[in-house]
C-alpha cells in the first residue's frame, strides 16, 4: 500500500449522491503510482454507522449481485462508472469501508476479517439472493475473506474476482505503516502533484493520516488463517500486463486458494486499468456471471423436476397397493 495524491474536489456532477457540508471527507484514493484522493464536503451527524454496502443500481430483482470491494483507499463511487456496461440482470453494488467516503465520521477498520466478517453479516440482512464479489488490489483480500466467510456460513458467493493483487498467502509485509505522522505526510507530498494549499493544511492532514495509516497497516499486516479450507466456488483472477505492483505469476497463485474452477485473464493495461478502461473486464465479468447464474438455474429446475418425478412415482406405487 502507498499513500495517494490530492487533487480539487469533483463537481457535484460527478459524485454518486448530494453530499451536505460541514466536513470534508475522503471519498476516492488508489495505490502507487496513480492515486487520487478526491474531497467532497460531508455532514458527520448523518453518516455515522451508514453499514457496508452500497446500491450503485436500483435493478429490482437482478439474476444476480456483483458486489464491488476498492483498492486501498478507495470507496463505493469507485465503482459507478461500471453501472452503464453491466447488463440488466446484474445489480451492481460496492463496499463503503469505515473512515472512507461517507462514513467517515467512523473509524477505521482493525483487520481484513473484522471487514470481511462486517460485510458478510451485512448481506445476510439483504435477504435470499445470488452474489459475485469482485475486489480489485486490496480489495481482492477484503473480497476473498468475505467468500470465506459466506462459505463458512453455508451461503457460498456465485464466484469471486479478483484483480491486481497478490494471492493472499503471498501478501502483505512492509513497516511503513509504523513511521511518523510526518515520514507518511512527506511521502504523500513526495509523489507531486499535491497542491500547496491542500498539502499545507493543518486541518486537512489531521483528517486523512489516520485512514490513510489505518490503509497502510491493513495491507502491511494482512495474514491469512493458514487453516482456511480452500474456496469451492469459481474463482477468476485478472492481470493487467503493465501494472508494476504484480505480475502474471503472482495473480497465477490465486489457484491456492480455489478447490474447483480457477483461471485467469490478462490484458493491456497499468495497475489502475480496471477503472480507466474497464471494457473487457466489465464484459467478461458479465459473461461469467451470468453464465454462473444460468447453471444455477439449471441445476435447481432438474433438481425439482428429479424431486416431482420421485413423488409421482410414490404416489403411483401407493395407489397400486
């Protein structure tokens, strides 16, 4: 995990929802090298406790949910820019991550599982229904935990994605997360572009640096249970072949933790290609997805025509005695 770059607010145009003053908030921020914190005005007393998931579309009864976990950093509006590309039954839902966007009036989690285990006690509140997970960097932890949970739970996801990221037994390390308020302010002012006036603001610095140590920790301490039985749903994992954090062979490990279907797919593209020029990716999530869900559906129909077949021929055998 690096820290970001800080840049003028977006126009209320681009933001999610209307976002009431007095206090600013982080509500976009990525890893090394292209991070972006982006700053909104939010209102404390209304965004406390505001839970985990997010409703990008209002798709009602959707085949499917794929539900979107941000890099380092990063929050739910990361994700609206997939909305458009995504087929009508896919509703599209991402994680807000205490201390970021707008619960940042919280504070920030203590450990990936405590996450995991906070989003997955967060679904089952949404009822009966069919969900992916698809993290990307970070977030791809934050995603496989959450799969973990679900399928601990007897509630398996329909699959889970994964995008520029380690496999989670080769993550994590790293102690910059034990340096000065200064040593990680000055290495956020050391990746330019970060605007005086923002930089030098007392107020400003004291807001961000802990979410930004708490991201930072997160992903230096990350260790998964080395018991963890391996996950039995599918499993995909995305590579972009110019991202300079991780390699094909590192996204290649991801097989570790798949006991059933696991591949890979690689595109051009840097490490925050899944935002800039998301196309393919978006396209073969859809695909895979609903092809998931169809066989599911499929599965289920030839189950309950197998069980009305069963009780015709009992009812038959008991009207012949």
């Amino acid at each position: 995990m690096c820290p970001p770059r800080l840049r003028h607010p977006q126009t209320r145009s681009d933001r999610p929802e209307a976002a009431p003053s007095p206090d600013r908030a982080l509500k976009v921020c990525g890893e090394w090298p292209r991070a972006v914190v982006t700053l909104v005005r939010v209102n404390r007393a209304r965004t406390r406790d505001r839970g985990w998931v997010r409703a990008i579309t209002s798709r009602e009864d959707p085949a499917v949910r794929l539900l979107c976990f941000p890099h380092s950093g990063g929050s739910a509006v990361t994700f609206r820019g997939w909305a458009a590309a995504l087929p009508e039954d896919i509703g599209l839902f991402a994680v807000q991550y205490p201390g970021h966007g707008d619960r940042i009036a919280e504070d920030p989690a203590g450990g990936v599982a405590e996450m995991a285990s906070g989003v997955a006690a967060e679904l089952r509140t949404l009822g009966p229904a069919d969900w992916a997970l698809f993290g990307h960097s970070f977030g791809s932890l934050v995603a496989y935990e959450t799969a973990r949970v679900l399928q601990d739970d007897g509630r398996s996801a329909r699959a889970l994605f994964v995008s520029g990221a380690r496999a989670p037994r080769h993550a994590g390390g790293g102690t910059t997360h034990h340096g000065s308020d200064d040593d990680l302010w000055s290495a956020v002012r050391e990746l330019g572009g970060i605007e005086p006036e923002l930089a030098d603001d007392p107020d400003l610095r004291e807001l961000l640096l802990p979410v930004l140590r708490s991201d930072i920790a997160l992903h230096e301490t990350y260790a998964p249970d080395p018991d963890a039985l391996p996950l039995t749903v599918p499993v995909r994992a995305y590579h972009f072949t110019e991202d300079p954090l991780v390699d094909a062979e590192a996204v290649a490990r991801w097989a570790s933790v798949a006991r059933g279907e696991f591949s890979t797919r690689s595109w051009p593209g840097g490490h925050f290609a899944f935002a800039e020029n998301p196309t393919e990716l978006i396209a073969d999530i859809s695909e895979m997805t609903v092809r998931l869900a169809s066989r599911a559906d499929n599965a289920k129909h030839a189950e309950h025509a197998e069980h009305a077949e069963h009780a015709e021929h009992a009812n038959n055998t008991a009207a012949a005695r």
